[in-house]
C-alpha cells in the first residue's frame, strides 16, 4: 500500500486524478468545500493541508482500490520527471467560426430536425449538434444569418509551446471542416450570398495548471497570444520554440500593451487579445462559468461575422442591402447592448465583455457597419439623410 510522508497539493491532486473522482465528488468524500480542494491543487508543492485533512488524505489513499492505487504511485513518481520536463496540464478549447449564410437559409436551418430554440437575451437562436471526430461541436444559427460552429476539445499538453503549435496545425483542418459542415448544413445551396467561414477563434479555459502564483498569470498571458511561442517560418509547418525559450519567458514574465486582464484576484484568472481568450478559475464556485465565457464569444462573433459580410459589400463596390429588421437600427441596438453594463450585471461579466470587445475591435466594425447600412437607407428614402 503506498503511503504519503507529507501531503501537498501535488499528491492531493494526483489522488484524485488517480481516483477518477472531479473536484466537487473527491471534497465531498473529504468533508471539505471544493473551493479548499481547488486551493490545494493550484498550490501544488506550496501547500500543506491541515493535520486532520493530512490523516483523513490518508484514509482516503488506504481505501483506494488496486488500480487506483497504482495510477497514483505511477502519478506520484514521475514527479522527478515532470519538474525537468514540465509538468502535464489540462485545458479544454474553444473554438468560434462563424459564417454568414444569409437571413433566409438561417430561418430555413433552423426550422430543420435536430435544431431547436436557445434562449436568448435579445436574438432568435437555434441550435444542433454537429458531428466532430476529436470533439464535441454545436452549431448556433441566429435569425440575422450567421451560424457560429462551437468545437470543443479537451487537451492535455507538457509545454505551452506545443498548445501553440497545435493551434496553427489544428486551424488548417478547421476551417475546410467548418466550411464542409456550413455546406452540409445548407444543402442544397441557398440561393442568397452567403460566405464561407475565414477564420478560428480560440478560448483556453485551464482546468489542471502546472503552475502557480506569476507564473501561472505568465502562462495564461502566453495561452492568449500564443504566436510567441511558435515558428512560423519554419518549414513545412510552424514549430513549437525551444524549452529554454518558454522557461525563460515563463521566469522573466511575458505582457504585451494588447493583451487585456479580466481577472479578479483570488477568484481568478483571465487574459484576452486579438488571438483569443485564456481563464482559470481559482475559486470555481464564485468566478465565471464557462458557460458565460463561451456565450459572450459567440454573440462577439455572431456579429463580427455580420459586419464583415455588410464590409465585403461595401468594399466589392455595392450599397449593402440588409433586410429592414436588422439593418442600421438591429446593429445600433446591439452596439448599445454590448457596450452598456446590464442592471444585474456582475463586475466579473463587466470585465469579461470589455475585454472580448475591446481586443476584437467588434465596436468599431459596428458602428462603421451601421454607418453604411444608415447611408444605403437614406439614399433609397426609407429615413431622412
């Protein structure tokens, strides 16, 4: 029977992982709140549970079956080998495509078998699940015209620069897959201009870090904007930096003037730029939910899509024509919408909204969107120049 000297967070982490039990389930068999589990865990070799937790992690081992307990020596002694190397973390990803597809093959989507109604605050949304070999995918499809393809995937990684690396790679797959998926969906084509999908969003949410204290701000710093620790000059495809390279960063520290904090201290950690969105929460039952994460992302997107659609009209040389319910009016409603804080609004979401919209430029591709669709109005005598 294996047996633990001094119990840290590291091995706290390592019984559970070994014992097939989530955070929630394992503080349940100890007694204590999942928040003191999640703080022993983020604390890995810095924290000492209390005597009575140490005895009661003691029990908990000794009642541990055979194979559990051979996950956890096997856990246990590559610890030697995960402090050389870097030790393995846990992230789930997200990734946002949206297309435009036009007003009526969404009203047409969404009234097909699979689909049915989201709620939603202030659009009509109809969702369905999309066939995905290495994930799970939901399509969102918004009576405005755009589907947005939400692909989930859980990763397990030793490097930052290997999560860099497989973004490049996994983003040459996705979008000819989103774009397949978008074709399939409409089949047969509809007769109006619809687009096809030009480029992938990513939103990291941490669940199992590998490090602590300014080096985990560092980590989730680097998650956002992850071009720094990839090669892409290198031939036939971008590579992953060199281990000395992330350790250095992750020692020195990494900011840059676009990257955007939304975190709140002690609750949790979050960063976002134009590449994307990292968070860990460091006390999950108070920081946001991925839920409210992955929501925010899809309408950024859902709009970004749009505005680009009215942006690709204008630059082919057209007046863009929008159907009346979400011409300049829908886009001056939902630029208010995205940018005012709701009455019951927590700071966290504040801070979330602000730093999606600010990093993806999304307020000023509406205001110009609307800018344009107000000109084709007045021009055409639907409302007074």
């Amino acid at each position: 029977m294996p047996t633990v000297q001094a119990w840290t967070g590291r091995e706290t982490r390592a019984l559970r992982q070994a014992l097939r039990m989530s955070i929630r389930d394992f503080a349940e068999d100890l007694g204590v709140s999942e928040r003191t589990v999640s703080k022993w865990e983020a604390g890995r070799d810095t924290v000492r549970p209390r005597p009575e937790m140490q005895a009661a992690l003691d029990t908990a081992l000794s009642r541990a079956a055979g194979e559990a307990a051979e996950r956890f020596v096997a856990a246990t002694s590559r610890t030697d080998l995960d402090d050389r190397v870097g030790a393995r973390y846990q992230v789930q990803s997200h990734k946002l495509i949206p297309a435009y597809v036009g007003v009526s093959a969404a009203a047409k989507l969404a009234k097909q078998d699979g689909f049915h109604p989201r709620p939603h605050e202030w659009l009509e949304v109809s969702i369905a699940e999309v066939p995905h070999t290495e994930g799970t995918c939901t399509a969102h499809v918004f009576a405005c015209g755009v589907v947005v393809l939400h692909l989930r995937q859980e990763l397990h990684f030793r490097t930052l620069a290997a999560l860099a690396a497989w973004r490049y790679a996994s983003y040459e797959q996705d979008l000819p897959w989103a774009a397949d998926q978008v074709a399939r969906l409409l089949s047969p084509p509809p007769s109006s201009d619809h687009a096809a999908p030009e480029y992938v969003l990513s939103m990291y949410v941490l669940q199992e870090p590998a490090w602590t204290g300014a080096e985990l701000e560092t980590a989730l710093r680097l998650m956002s904007l992850p071009s720094v620790l990839v090669n892409r000059r290198a031939h036939p495809s971008p590579k992953p930096v060199g281990d000395h390279v992330e350790r250095r960063l992750l020692a020195q520290g990494f900011d840059q003037p676009s990257i955007q904090s939304f975190g709140v201290r002690g609750l949790s950690v979050g960063y976002a730029s134009w590449a994307g969105m990292a968070y860990y929460a460091l006390s999950p039952e108070q920081a946001l939910a991925i839920d409210d994460l992955v929501s925010c992302e899809v309408d950024v997107q859902m709009l970004w899509a749009y505005c680009r659609h009215i942006q690709r009209q204008v630059e082919d040389g057209r007046d863009p024509a929008m159907p009346p319910e979400f011409g300049w009016r829908f886009l001056r409603a939902a630029h208010s919408r995205l940018t005012t804080a709701r009455a019951r609004e927590t700071s966290q979401h504040c801070m979330m909204r602000e730093a999606a919209l600010s990093t993806s430029g999304l307020p000023e591709r509406l205001m110009q969107a609307q800018a344009a669709l107000h000109e084709t109005a007045a021009l055409s005598g639907r409302v007074d120049a």
